[in-house]
C-alpha cells in the first residue's frame, strides 16, 4: 500500500490517501466537503479536474466518463490516487456541462 498526497487547490486543504482507498471515502474521513451523490460514478457530481498527477479510474470511464475526460477527471468515489495529485473540485466534465448548458436552454 502506497500513500499519496491529495491537494485541493484553491482551498488549502490537503488529505493523505492509499492508493487502496477512493479519494471520497478519505474526504468523508477527514470532514473536507467534497460534493457526491450516488457514490457509484453515474452523477458525476463528485468530479475534480486533474491538475496535477494520475488517478485509478478504470470503472468511472465504463460508467459516467468518456476515455477522453478520464484523462482529465477524476470521479473521486472511484478514483484512488496513482501518484501525488492536485484536484480541482467543481470543475465538471464537458459531458456534464454540455447537459447542463442544453438544459437551461430549454
């Protein structure tokens, strides 16, 4: 087992997490408020942009996100850390916007 270091940019919080453990569950852990719904990768409301380093994701990308995104996202109730990371939370996936945007449109 390997621990990482997850930042939080913007906001100066920072975890430390296992590479066994979903970056969610080590949030939850520590009382940082990291937005999630379903906990299974399908809301996408726990998205973070990848600023910095590699997550483990291989289920978020056969579920909410294309390959593409999954290079630039992190599901942080799937993804576990591959590397020290910089994440930053609220930022979605155009997936997700572009739904979001067609939406408000209507």
């Amino acid at each position: 087992m390997t621990e990482y270091t997850v930042e939080f940019v913007g906001t100066g919080e920072t975890i430390s997490c296992s590479d066994k453990q979903t970056i969610l569950s080590r949030c939850i852990e520590e009382g940082i408020a990291q937005e999630y719904s379903c906990r299974v990768g399908m809301c996408l409301a726990c998205s973070a942009e990848i600023v910095e380093g590699e997550v483990e994701q291989q289920v978020a990308t056969a579920r909410g996100l294309t390959e593409e995104e999954g290079e630039r996202f992190a599901l942080t109730c799937m993804a576990r850390p591959a590397s020290d990371l910089k994440l930053d939370r609220g930022k979605y996936p155009p997936s997700i916007e572009g739904d979001a945007a067609a939406a408000a449109d209507d």
